[in-house]
C-alpha cells in the first residue's frame, strides 16, 4: 500500500464530529514529521503546527525551530512554538531527559487543544516505532496489551502513519523534495529506544530480514486476541472485584478458584499503577499474614482475613503541574489552581492566604507547580528578604503533619513564588512599577 493510501485510510479510524475540523500537528523538523505535514498539505486538510524546542542541542535545537517555522510561514499555516528548560526540569523532577520531554510536550500539546479545540493532536508515529515500543515493552515485562503497541487514535492522539514503514517515509521525502532536519542525538545510543534502533533491530534484521513486518503481523493478530482476552476478563472483574465506598476488595478463596489466577490478579490491579514487576509481591499477599502490604504510586493493596484489599493513597497522587503561559487553571488532587492575567498596579490586597497577587514581569515560564521537598528555601513576603527554610516555616506556623505532606508550592525557574495558601515570597510581590499582575486563586476541596 502506498503511503498516501495508508495515510488516508487511517482517517476512518477518527470519531465523526462535525464542529472539530483542525488538526494540531506535532513537528519537530525531522524526516518523519516533516513528510506528515506535507502530506496534510497535499490533502487539502486543515492544520496547525506545534513545535518543542527542548533546548537540549544548543544552536541545533534554534536551527530545528527555525526550519519549522519558516516551512509554516512558506505555506501560510499557523505556527506555535514553546522552549523548555528541559535539563533543568529533569534535575527537579529527577526524570529521565526523555521522559522529561515527552511529559513537557504532551502537557503543552493539551493545553493547546483545551484552548483551541483542535480535532485531535497528531505525531508521526510508524510502524518501525511501533515495533520498537513492542521490544522495550517485552523486556520489561508486560501483559498482552504491551504486545498490541500503539493504537492509531487513542486519547486525543492521532497516529496516521503507524501502517507506514520508515523506509517508505524516506523514499516519499525523496521523492517530494521535502527539506528535513537531521537529528545528531538519533545517532546515539544513550538512549533505551536509539540503542534498540541502532544496535538491536540491525542485528535482529541479520537474522530475519523481514523482522518489522512479522513484528507488525504479529501484533495485529494480538490485538485481535486481546478483544477476546478483554471480553472474558470483565466476567472475572464482575466476579473478583467487590467495590464499596472506601475501597475495593478480591476475595482470595474466589481467585485462586480461577484458572490462571496470577494472570488475572496482575490485570485487575494494573490499573490501579501495579506493575508486572510487582506480580511475585502481590502474589506473596495470597498466603501472607493480616496488615502485609503492596504499594503503587496510587494505591495500596493489603491483606485482611481472606481478602486483598485496595484503596488510594490520597496524598501526592500528582507529583508535579507544569503551567505554560495563558492557562487559566490547573487541577490539583484535592483542589484547583486558577490563574488570571490583567494590567495595573494595586494599591492594598484581600486578607485571604488562598489567593496570591504576582508581578508576573518577575516570572519565567513555564511555571512548576509540585509538592515541597526537605531543603526547599524562600523569602517570606513581611520578613525584611530574610532566607527562610520551608520545614522551619511549617514549625512556626505550627503546620499539622498532614497538610504539610500535602502542600503544594509554585516555582519560577527554581525560586520558590508561593506556598499555596499560606504565604508569598518577597522577590515577587507588587511593586510600584508593576504593570501586570497574575492573580492565583487556591480553592482546596
């Protein structure tokens, strides 16, 4: 199949909705979205450019950013463009670089369909990808959905090339002439998926030459075995799950009734953030004493008598917001942020600790938003510019234990702004020169 045609037949996997029409394209400037955006073009279909400059690659990240956007203007599409401070959100979030960046671009990528209401956010995602994210799930260990890789339409994310190989990307960018940036990082195997292109799939391709294909084989004839898998694992969910108003509990004489309980006992819990590499852990909860305990970023699982029993752990369930320029709120775990933008000085303030006025010419953007950390400093607002630890400030004001786990504190390019809802930082108050101000409202649940 030709890689127009399999571009166009994707599209009938798209929802029909008549009132969202525009698509937002992710484009970094490489081969495999440059040649995605040529083919919206050719189609007639309408668009806009998002592009992420991670700022990772010095003046080769500017050079990427500037390809995009002049490819934008030369064909009058509208272009947006957002820098990160990658390296330095890494480090505060002790992430990964990659993971760093894929959670920044998919973070801004919503924003912007929340505030333009764009059809669907659309990558250049392949079958060559595709095959690639099947190995790593496969050596880290995964269920049947790992194998299935990913879907053409799922959350808002629209893949239309996941049927096209990369060779014939390439060859289609040859053919049209199409102008692309090379990427001098692919080049590297300091990364997972660079090391399994470069050292693993050349070497499995020596063996079978036609490895991505058979991959691709394989996986469309597992997803059609996981709708079968699926069907038959809501009737042991129905059986196995008894849910009440605090929490969730399996009983245990049931499940080891069932055949291929382990298998079964790892899905019920996957979506509650247990991994497979938890299963040996779970499954020693079958015979363990009362109180013995299992815990996920989200849940906790324990024994009782002769049930498992889940239930949430309610603090820090999110770790970290990341808030771009023009968002107007941000949901917390047991509350929302509202941010507002308008022009002016003020003069005198509410007493109400919830609600925090910036000079917003003293913010960098993005913002971080995340819970404090042992170490974490400011410059309470009233104290003379006087350096403040943050645990000392919660033993004066006799912060109780339990909202203190749970306290949320915003960041500008790694100075503390606000402790919400309870006390400002000097360095960003209102100043008789302030022209705009960013007026933050903390509504806890």
């Amino acid at each position: 199949m030709s890689i127009r045609s399999a571009f166009l037949q994707s599209f009938q996997a798209l929802p029909a909705t008549a009132e969202k029409q525009v698509f937002l394209l992710a484009v970094s400037g490489g081969v495999d979205s440059m040649a995605l955006a040529t083919l919206f073009l050719q189609e007639g279909l309408p668009f806009e450019i998002a592009h992420c400059n991670y700022q990772l690659r010095e003046e080769a990240s500017d050079l990427d950013e500037q390809h995009v956007r002049n490819w934008a203007q030369q064909h009058a599409i509208p272009f947006h463009c957002q820098r990160f401070e990658t390296k330095t959100l890494s480090a505060q979030l002790k992430k990964g670089t990659q993971e760093t960046a894929r959670i920044l671009r998919y973070d801004w990528f919503r924003f912007l369909m929340q505030k333009r209401q764009f059809k669907a956010i659309v990558t250049a995602h392949h079958a060559n990808d595709n095959a690639e994210t099947i190995l790593m799930n496969l050596f880290k260990g995964t269920g049947i959905d790992g194998l299935t890789g990913m879907q053409i339409i799922a959350n808002d994310i629209f893949r239309p090339l996941l049927s096209v190989y990369k060779d014939q990307i390439e060859a289609f960018a040859k053919e049209h002439q199409i102008a692309f940036r090379q990427d001098a990082s692919n080049l590297s195997d300091d990364y997972t998926r660079n090391a399994i292109r470069l050292n693993v799939m050349p070497a499995i391709e020596k063996l079978f030459p036609a490895a991505f294909q058979g991959i691709t084989t394989t996986m469309s004839h597992l997803k059609d075995a996981a709708t079968i898998y699926h069907d038959q694992l809501d009737f042991y969910k129905k059986k196995l799950l008894i849910k009440t108003s605090t929490d969730i509990k399996i009983p245990i004489r049931l499940l080891l009734s069932m055949p291929a309980f382990k298998t079964i006992l790892f899905e019920l819990l996957k979506p509650y953030g247990f991994s497979s590499k938890q299963q040996n852990s779970l499954l020693e909860l079958l015979p363990a004493q009362n109180g013995k305990m299992v815990l996920s970023d989200t849940h906790r699982i324990f024994k009782f008598n002769h049930h498992l029993v889940l239930t949430p752990i309610e603090h820090q369930q999110t770790t970290f917001c990341v808030i771009q320029e023009g968002e107007e709120f941000t949901p917390l775990d047991k509350g929302v942020l509202s941010i507002a933008t308008f022009q002016g000085s003020m003069s005198s303030f509410p007493n109400d600790l919830h609600i925090a006025y910036i000079d917003k010419a003293s913010l960098e953007f993005p913002l971080l938003l995340r819970h404090w950390k042992e170490g974490d400093y400011f410059y309470p607002i009233g104290m003379n510019n006087k350096k403040k630890k943050l645990s000392d400030f919660f033993i004066d004001q006799k912060v109780p234990l339990h909202l203190k786990e749970s306290t949320w504190v915003l960041e500008s390019n790694q100075r503390i702004v606000w402790i919400l809802g309870m006390r400002l930082d000097e360095r960003f108050k209102i100043k008789p020169s302030t022209t705009s101000i960013l007026k933050l409202v903390y509504k806890p649940n």
